[in-house]
C-alpha cells in the first residue's frame, strides 16, 4: 500500500509541475517555471526516498530535495511580489 501511494504522490507532483509548465508557456511569468521545477524536485524526492529505501528521512540527502523545492517556492513568490513586471494595482 505505500508503495502505491508514493506513486500516487510522485505521479501527482509530476502533473502539478506539466500544469505550472503549461502555464509558464502561455504567460512567460517566471513563477510559473520556477514552481514547475519546484514540483519537479517533489516529485524525485518522493520517489528516490522510496527507490533507495531511506529509513529515515530528515537524516538523509534525499531530504535536501524537498528543503531546496520548498525554498524555490517561498523564493518565486518573493520575488512575484517584489519584481513584478506589472505596476502596482489600480
């Protein structure tokens, strides 16, 4: 049964990242690409932590993969904020 939810949550990150993909095609916003790679990550972290067998998570490098996606996010909305191409709102 976990191994079908590890697949389950892999095949998921995998669709959120092809939509933010999509997205950042019609719309060129560079939050768009930088969630997609975020996703990305979640979803190789997801996967190799159960492909390689990691007992215990935080204490393996696998890990780093989520702390650098979840840091690509908090980082692509900071920078949505503050550098927007648009001008403030009217």
């Amino acid at each position: 049964m976990i191994e079908f939810l590890a697949g389950a949550a892999t095949v998921g990150y995998l669709v959120a990242a092809g939509f933010f993909l999509r997205y950042w095609r019609k719309t060129a916003e560079r939050l768009f690409l930088i969630f997609a790679v975020a996703f990305v990550l979640l979803a190789l972290n997801q996967a190799l932590g159960h492909l390689l067998w990691v007992v215990s998570e935080p204490a393996s490098w696998v890990y780093g993969l989520r702390v650098l996606a979840f840091a690509l996010i908090l980082a692509a909305i900071v920078d949505q904020n503050l550098f927007s191409r648009r001008g403030p709102p009217k």
